[in-house]
C-alpha cells in the first residue's frame, strides 16, 4: 500500500503544475521569486527544514544551509570518493612527533569585511572547544595547548596523538574570525544567531525569509586566485522544505537545479522523461551517505533496559521499510550500523553471534524472558512492575520517507506487543525536544560519511553526557567502558586494520548486547538535479565525482568543488 501511494505521487505532482501554469503568465512556482538573474542563480532545498533562525557556523545542527562551506570555510577538505584531504584555508599540515602538530595558513585570505585572516582566528576557534557546550569540548581532553608562532603558522601541543580525530576536526570545523568573536559571551559563541556573518568563503550573506536563504558570490574569494577555483552561480537561493512532495513539484517544474529530498518515486522521475537525473543513470540511483538510526532515550522505563532494546531491535520489519517504503532504493544496515565503505572493520563472527535481525516471535520471547507480559490481554505488554509501556516515536512532518518508516516500526512494535506510536513534529520543535532528552524514542542520521569508522562510534558512545547533547548520543548511553575502547580506536594508527578490527570487534559486541541504539537502513546521498539552466553536475558517467549535496557537513566534503565545476546550459 505504501509503495502504491508513492507511485500516484508523480503523476499527481503533474496535475497540480498544470494547473499552475494555467494560472501564471510565467509558469513558474514559488521557487525562483526574487530579482534575480535565473541564469546566473542556483535554486536548491532539500537542508533547511524551517525558516533560517542562525547563521553560527558554530552551532552546527542548525546553521542556515551554506553557512559552513559558502560563507565560513575548514583548513581542509576531505573528499571521500577519492580518499584526499585538500588543503584549504590551511596550505599544510604535519604530525613533526608524537605531540605536536604544525599547521601552515595559506597567505593573502581575508575575511569578508577585509580583515586578514590569520593564526588568531584558528586559536581561537580551537579553543572555543574549552568551552563545556561546544560540538567539540572533547577535543580538551587530549589537546593541551594551540599556539600562534606568527601569522601563518599554529603549534598544537597534545598529550596524546589521537590521529583519526584530529584529522576529522581539521577538515570538519568552520574557522571564525577572532577579532568580531572574542568579545562574545560562551552562550552567544555557541547559540547565538550571528546575524551578520562574516566569513572567507565565496560567497556571503544577501538576504532570507521565512522560506529561502540568499547567498551572494564574493569576487574576491581567495581560491579564484590562489587555486584557479570559481564558483560559477553568482547566487544561491536555497528553498526551505515544506514537504518532500512540495520539494518534488519544484523540482518536476524547473524551479529547483539540485534538491536533496528523498523524492519519492526516483525510478519515474529518471527514466520517465521529467528531466531529473541522479549520480547514478539507474538503481540505486544515488552515492550512500549515511545509517538511519533508530535512538532510544536510554533514561526512560523501559528504553534503559537492554533487553526490551534488542526485543525492540527484532521487531523491526525492515524488508517493508526497504522495499515498501522505499522501493529498493536503499539497503538494510548491517547489525553494526558501519557503512559499506568500512566493512573491513566489521567483525562477522561477533555480528552472527550477538544481533538480534527481524523476527516478531523472537522479540516475543526476550520480552517474556524479561518479565514483560501482557496481564490485561490488549496485545501490549507491561513493563515486569505491571505499569502500561506508551512511547512516541517521532520524526520530521513532512519527511515522508521516515514518516512512513515510522510508521512500519510502530506497526512492526505493536505486532510484538510494543506499543509505539509515530508523531511528526515540526522539525525544529524536533530538535528542541532530541537535544533536550525530551523524548521517547527518534529517528537520526546525523553523523554522516567520514574518513573514519571512528566518527560513528564517537556519535553513538560519546561521554560525558551534557544537559543538551546537540549532535552526538542523543540517547545519552553510558558505559565508560565502551568510551574507552572508542579512544583506543582514535589512537590506533589508521593503516593498522588488524589493529582496528580487533577493537571494533570489541565495540560490536558491546553495541549488539546493548543495543543502545539501532541501525535500520542506509540513506542515500538523495541528490536529483536538473540541467535546465546548470549542466556537468557530478555523476557515475562524467569526471565531476564531488559529492552532490547541500546537507549541512557536505560542503567540506568536496560541495563546494561541485560548484565550481558548475557550467550554464547552453542558450542560458
């Protein structure tokens, strides 16, 4: 039923842009609103859920899309297609012995308010992270001190080498200038709006609304000249999502260039001659980017009890998510919930012996077996004090995707004697109540591809747990034994796979006998773009292979070198 439902979406889409175009002497939507030349502009959504309300590359589940990668810019890009770390506003990097890191800056940046940019900005954005509510307050625990021997160069101190993770925070982390940032208070550098932001990147701050975002190309960008890099639209105009249906009219009318929904009915839309194309021409259609986790907030009855977490984990039909849901477009996680791409760090002996894979009568009897019973004869259990179990599981409104996941695992649940319920949330209402530990049990992705399986045990496993944990263990889990295994994995040299499986093995039975947190499916990099007005974007078939993507983290993992391999489509 849920698969015939998407198909009639398409066709349904259609009807509306023609009575749309009936209506306007222009045919266009909402989208390109705005005096802006449409050859020269880039339409894309598929990020921005709500109004923009921050533009702080520093809070970073919540900055306006392109706050980090379009405006505020990393030391490094990491590209995962190839595997290579790109200097960026750093020109170099090198571990000169165990505890000390060398950082050469790139000479001849500004920033966009035409201060020079240099070692005191990086300084001081390292050491926001001595500030106990930043994204990387954890980053103090082995970093003893960061130094500006002179413009350009910085000196880290650490007190021990945790490879992997500096690594990812080098090419991660948006640097801030220090001279408009010193003077702020803890909270206002962690939360507040930053109204007026001020950045080195290629573009900078136009305009917003309740429903888009406006970027404006900079012509003095450093990388036009040190790198021989332009981006090629001189504006960017990014639509804030309604709905993935809404997002997917704008996209069957030409208003959107590039949007990053899950669009239902991918298969229609590339071969039935809409105009849409993917990374790739046919299935899966779209690069994997991350694991769909469903977070248990392990401080309510009865989600702090492990056993109902793995009855919970064996009732989960995802063969309906997969193939009903979504059509076969995305795959089922492994148990460990590690990409494809790091599956030499998957320990098989311990995922055969430990996971708990999809079987209602098997989570009938760890429920049992746990003293979970049903004593007044609904078909729901009780918890083993007699108290009913009601839990809400919730996910954005208007991901229709995950809305309709959340309903197969409500059903699945209930099938088994769980009683969940899917509620949608507005997202940002969402992310008040995730960050606050406000809720019974979520839907997330957050952590996305890396250059390091180390990066996802960080998001699972990551101690101590804050009053508002903003992007990582959302369902505050705490076991210190499996946070120190997740710091040996850091120190572990990255060429060391016997090394690596041995310790992720060891978090992989912890994680399966626990199972704090459950894997469930692996999203797709959901990219659908259109060459209407911009041509070349990345794909299987051409030699632009950048990642196709506006989600926040994705510019400095190679986005923003989409935009400069951008070219205007002919006639534009």
């Amino acid at each position: 039923m849920t698969r015939n439902r998407f198909r009639f979406l398409i066709p349904l889409a259609l009807a509306g842009l023609v009575a749309t175009s009936c209506a306007s002497d222009t045919g266009e939507g909402d989208a390109p609103a705005g005096n802006y030349p449409r050859a020269e502009t880039l339409y894309t959504g598929g990020t921005q859920w709500g109004p923009p309300i921050s533009w702080n590359p520093l809070d970073t589940g919540s900055y306006a899309t392109g706050t980090v990668g379009l405006v505020y810019e990393t030391l490094f890009l990491y590209e995962p297609q190839s595997g290579e770390y790109i200097p960026w506003l750093a020109e170099s990097g090198e571990w000169t012995d165990d505890s000390t890191y060398e950082l050469k800056l790139r000479e001849g940046v500004e920033w966009s308010d035409g201060e020079a940019f240099t070692a005191d900005d990086v300084v001081f954005t390292v050491e926001v992270g001595q500030i106990e509510t930043s994204s990387y307050s954890n980053l103090w625990q082995w970093l003893e001190s960061a130094e500006a021997v002179d413009d350009h160069t910085v000196e880290f101190t650490f007190s021990e080498a945790n490879y992997a993770q500096w690594a990812n925070w080098l090419y991660f982390n948006a640097i801030v200038p220090e001279h408009l940032w010193a003077d702020r208070s803890d909270e206002e550098i962690i939360t507040g709006a930053n109204e007026d932001p001020v950045g080195t990147g290629a573009y900078a701050y136009e305009t917003h609304d309740q429903d888009r975002q406006v970027w404006r190309k900079r012509e003095d960008w450093w990388a036009t000249e040190a790198l021989d890099r332009e981006v090629a639209p001189t504006y960017i105009v990014d639509v804030v999502n309604t709905s993935n249906e809404a997002a997917l009219g704008q996209v069957l009318q030409g208003n959107i260039d590039m949007n990053n929904n899950f669009l239902p009915g991918v298969a229609q839309l590339v071969q039935g001659g809409y105009g849409v194309e993917t990374y790739y021409p046919e299935e899966p259609y779209m690069l994997s980017a991350n694991t769909a986790w469903l977070v248990p907030n392990t401080t309510r009855e009865p989600m702090n009890d492990p056993e109902f977490r793995k009855a919970l984990s064996a009732s989960i039909d995802m063969d309906e998510i997969v193939n009903g849901v979504y059509g076969g477009i995305v795959t089922p996680a492994d148990p460990t919930g590690l990409l494809p791409a790091w599956d030499d760090y998957i320990d098989t002996e311990v995922v055969e012996e430990y996971a708990t894979p999809f079987d209602t009568d098997e989570a009938k009897s760890i429920l049992e077996e746990a003293g979970y019973e049903d004593t007044d004869n609904d078909g729901l259990v009780e918890t083993p004090n007699g108290d009913p179990i009601e839990l809400s599981l919730i996910v954005p409104s208007g991901w229709t995707d995950w809305m309709e996941a959340a309903r197969v695992i409500s059903e699945s649940a209930t099938a088994a004697g769980i009683n969940v319920t899917a509620e949608f949330p507005e997202f940002n209402a969402l992310v008040d109540q995730r960050n606050s530990g406000d809720f019974d049990l979520v839907i997330n992705n957050e952590r996305q591809i890396s250059n390091t399986p180390w990066t996802y045990y960080d998001y699972m496993f990551r101690l101590p747990v804050q009053e508002s944990q903003t992007t990582v263990n959302f369902g505050r889990y705490e076991n210190e034994e499996v946070w120190e295994l997740v710091g040996e994995l850091d120190r572990t040299p990255v060429e060391d796979t016997e090394a690596i499986l041995e310790i992720t093995g060891r978090l992989q039975q912890i994680h399966l006998e626990e199972m704090p947190i459950i894997p469930l499916w692996y999203n797709g990099l959901w990219s659908q773009t259109s060459n209407t007005v911009w041509t070349n974007w990345p794909s299987s078939e051409t030699d632009n292979h950048y990642l196709p993507s506006t989600w926040r983290g994705y510019f400095q993992l190679g986005g923003i070198l989409m935009l400069t391999e951008l070219e205007p489509a002919t006639g534009e």
